[in-house]
C-alpha cells in the first residue's frame, strides 16, 4: 500500500486533472473574481439604517426587512417607515440617504449612470470628493444631477410636487424641455404637468431632524475615510473604508499588503457570520453580520497561513474590482433522503488564485460525485463551514457550524446553479418581518412622464398661473416660500437653453474582464496616491429637536453583531 503523503500527491493531481479536463469551468488564467457577463446588473449597498426599512425585488413581490451590508439590485424598491431611514452606498464616492416615509426604486446601477426614482417622501444625495456626475435622482417631473461634491436634498409631496435643497455644491435639475442650474443657499420648487413643468427659487427649506442625522452620517463617514487604507485597495472599491477601524494590515511576501480583522474568535472562519438570500438575478448572496462584512466579501480572496491565522488579500490595485455575491465554492455532502443526493450544504472560501465556478446569472446546475474534487481547494482543511439543507430552505442561518474535513464524507462538487430553488424564507435579510408597506400607486406617476396629461395643482396655491420662458438667472430674487401667489417673475417654464455640464468620461477598456488578480510577488500598486475623499462638513441650520429611533449601523460595536 502506498504512503499516505504518496496517496495526497495522487489525489492531487487527479483533482487538478479533473478539474481541468471535465469540469465546464473557466481557467485559472481567466478571471479571478468573475464579473457575471456584460448584461450583470450593478449593485449598492446599505452602509447604515435606523428603524424599519423594507426592500422588495419587484412590484408583485413581498417587502422583506433590510438590514446594513444587505445588497440592492438594480429594480429593487426600497421604502422608510414612520420610524426608518436608510443610507445606501452608490460606490466610493456618493451615498443617498432616505428620510421616514421614502420611497425609492433604484432604475438602474451600472457604475457609470446610476438612477433613482423618489416616489414619494425625502432624500439627501451627498457626493464626496472625487465624485464622477454620474447619479440622477428622479421624481415625477424632473431630473436631479449633482455637477459636483456636495449635499442635496430632495423631496417629493404628496400631490407629485418636487423641492431641490442645495446645501453644497452646485446640481443641475432638467427636463425634456431644458434644465436649470441650482446653487447652494436655496430652493426650487416644481409644479405643474410632468411634461411642461414650472419651477420658482425660494428661500432654503430650513434644516429637520433627517438633515442632523445626515450630519452625523457625514462625520462618521468622513472620519473613516481618513483611515481608509486606499493606498491598499482600488478607490473603487465599495466598503474599504470599513477596514482600517475594524482590523489591521500586514505586509506578506506572497500576496503584499493583506487584512486582518480584530476581534473575531479563536475558531472563526470567513463566510460563517451571516446567511445567504436570494437575489432576483445574482442568486444567493452572502450578506454578513460583521460590521465590516462587505469588501472582504464580495471582492478580493481570503487564505490561512500558519502563525498569521485568516487575512483577506484584496488584490492589485491597478485592477478595478469586481462584485461577486461571494467568493466561495459550494458542495453537498451526506445522506438525507432527499432527491438532491445530499441532506447537507457546505462552502470553502476560496484562496488567491482560485476560479470563482460562476453559480450566478444565466446557467445550469451540475453536481459531481467526487470526494477529491474539492480537495485541491487550499482552504479545504481550514475554512468549511455548512448546514442541514432543510435550515437553508427555511432561511434559519443560525447554525452553520465549522467542520474539519475529516467530518465531510459523501461529497458532491457543486458547479453552476446552487439546486435549492429559494423559498419565501430565502429571500429575506434578516429572521425579522418588515411592516412597511411600499405603495406601487406612486410609482405610477414616473410612468407618465412622457405623455401628456393633466396637471399636477400647486402645493400652495389655487390660482396659479403660467408664465413666459425666459431664461431663469441663477440669482434670481427669492420669493416667500408658502405664498398663495406666485410672483410672475420668479415662476417659469424650464427653457431650450441647457446647462452645459462636464462629460463624464469613462474608458471602455476599465470595465473590461480582469485579469488574474494575484501573483506571488511584491504588488507594482503599494503606495499610490490615495483619491481625496475629505469633504468638507455641510454648513447647515441647527436642527430641530430629535429623539432617534433604534439605530443601526453598518458598524455597531455591541459583541461585534448588527442588530
């Protein structure tokens, strides 16, 4: 009989040989962290929440409780309760923050045009510096775009009416008929049919309660920022801010600059402290719990090495990150009865160079019954963790438990789609039920938008009148904000003569598939000049009195847990 080492040699190169030759499987010289296809729709993330928050993935669909580091796909609704308010990250460089009572479906999330439409209630879009003109919030008769860094705020009334609030910076809010430029200090107001809107510059809306916690979000933010460790990480990279407070960076030999995360336990794995939930189009999705629980996640790859423990290897950062729902291979094992073959699900993260075998988007489900094609895998004896399936299919993620690879017999290697179909469980967040509801009559408004019809009566008069379109100065006298007569000279039709506004320019080749994302040497990226995200505090009026709602934040502090 062999030796046991000779037997390991063996299976090894039987496993690689497997893999190579029978698997329908990328190479390890294509990509390292695929990204989905072209058609992939984009992704945001809620970085902070108050209260209770819903999302729901389409207009039949149920709302399910959003928690911080929960994905948002392009086509997800997403509504504030009486009691909720929600921050979502666009990318490095601009958050939208919804007030009690918003309602937003964000339209489409591809990195270079973002768009929200606000149904209903109110929102801050703040962009830091380094910001791209590239976000447009809509409401039923207008566009919003922010030319620069700043804060905006934007509401939409119950009777379709739109509010502008430039704290900061400059924005640009447009019509098929023109647009018009909006400096700080002030607010425009927008009434009238949603294809021939009238607008007036009023005095600045005074600053609320939403508008202190928006403040508060800006230090918290602007704080981590200045301890990000961008000199590690792609600027592009959504969640890295998160890194510095919550862990440290060590320099190894084969992957450069690699983190680590504080306070975690003794036996911990990665991808052991959360659950997965559905996504319409990306599947299941790992959402942590760990306040720092989204970078690490959905980027980069992570490796055990012996007296270093886990670190996280981020990747080069002249190479623009690609979101994944995880960085994991999946596998069933043992008996069960079930027509799947296994009654259990287990997943390794996978190490530095490793295929991500896609289980997302568009493809079939394939499943191997070979113990020793997952033993290749480096992290195979450190980092499984798994569950029964029948706690999968009820979305009871409390008791994935850590196993050595001794205890895992009867395995089948999963390839392509994961073959649980998602329960109504599946979709949810969070093991809470959400109580908002998100009202689909006031999406109905956006779809009228280019079409003639009746108009919207102004909020605050009864005998408002149209005027001529003249072009609008930018210092235009302020009218008295709740006047029941509008005066001629401040209300006007957006005009034919458009603001002209920087172009962004994006170079196709930066969206273009990545290559290989490690190599054994000394990074060529350590130590370039970090993008400047310091922003300076918003100037804004005291806000009025505010006795918060429980609070929960990508970063609670309280056992490491998010509540």
């Amino acid at each position: 009989m062999a030796h046991p080492s000779t037997q390991r040699v063996f299976l090894l190169a039987l496993s690689l040989t497997l893999t190579a030759s029978t698997l329908p499987f990328v190479s390890s010289a294509a990509l390292a962290d695929d990204d989905g296809g072209a058609a992939a729709p984009g992704i945001a993330r809620i970085s902070a929440i108050e209260g209770d928050v819903a999302i729901k993935h389409s207009a039949d669909g149920d709302g399910v409780a959003a928690i911080a580091n929960a994905p948002v796909e392009a086509g997800d609704y997403l509504s504030a309760g009486s009691d909720g308010r929600a921050e979502v990250e666009l990318d490095g460089r601009d958050v939208l923050r919804a007030d009690s009572g918003a309602q937003l479906r964000f339209t489409q999330l591809d990195g270079s045009s973002d768009v929200a439409q606000l149904a209903a209630g109110t929102v801050e879009l703040r962009a830091f510096d380094g910001y791209q003109d590239h976000v447009t919030v809509q409401t039923p008769s207008v566009d919003i775009s922010p030319d620069e860094a700043g804060a905006y705020v934007i509401t939409v009334e119950q009777n379709g009416n739109t509010d502008v609030t430039a704290r900061s910076g400059s924005v640009t809010v447009g019509t098929p008929q023109g647009s018009q430029q909006l400096q700080p200090g002030r607010t425009m107001e927008i009434a009238g049919n949603a294809n021939d809107p009238q607008y007036q510059y009023v005095a600045a809306i005074a600053s609320d309660s939403f508008e202190g916690w928006n403040d508060d979000r800006d230090r918290e933010v602007l704080q981590v920022a200045s301890l990000a460790p961008y000199e590690n990480v792609n600027n592009d990279m959504v969640g890295a801010d998160d890194l510095a407070q919550d862990g440290r960076w060590i320099n190894t030999p084969d992957y450069g600059e690699v983190w680590q995360p504080s306070d975690v336990a003794a036996n911990w794995t990665p991808y052991s402290s959360g659950s997965w939930a559905y996504e319409p189009y990306y599947g299941y999705t790992w959402v942590a719990t760990e306040p720092w629980g989204w970078a690490p996640y959905h980027y980069g790859r992570w490796f055990f090495q012996p007296g270093l423990g886990w670190a996280w290897a981020p990747g080069p950062r002249v190479v623009r990150p690609v979101w994944s729902p995880a960085l994991v291979t999946f596998f069933g094992f043992g008996g069960g009865g079930l027509s799947l073959g296994f009654g259990n699900i287990g997943w390794v993260p996978l190490a530095p160079g490793e295929v991500v075998h896609r289980w997302w988007g568009p493809g079939n489900t394939i499943v191997y019954n070979n113990t020793i094609i997952i033993n290749h895998y480096r992290n195979y004896n450190r980092g499984i963790v798994a569950m029964p399936v029948n706690n999968w299919q009820r979305g009871d993620f409390g008791h994935i438990v850590h196993l050595q690879s001794s205890e895992v017999r009867d395995v089948r290697a999963i390839a392509g789609r994961i073959p649980l179909a998602p329960t109504r469980e599946n979709y949810r967040f969070a093991p809470h039920e959400t109580r908002v509801t998100i009202a689909q009559t006031n999406y109905q408004r956006f779809k009228s938008r280019t079409i003639t019809r009746a108009p919207m009566q102004p909020a605050r008069s009864t005998t408002w009148q149209r005027f001529g379109s003249a072009p609008a100065r930018a210092n235009a006298p302020l009218v008295a904000r709740h006047s029941d007569t509008p005066t001629q000279s401040t209300w006007q039709r957006f005009n034919n003569t458009n603001i002209t506004r920087p172009q962004r320019s994006f170079e196709p080749s930066t969206y273009a598939r990545q290559q290989p994302a490690y190599a054994r040497q000394q990074p060529a990226y350590a130590r370039q000049q970090p993008v400047n995200r310091h922003s300076e505090p918003v100037a804004r009026q005291a806000p009025r009195e505010h006795q918060p709602a429980a609070h929960q934040t990508s970063r609670p502090r309280k056992h490491g847990v998010m509540r």
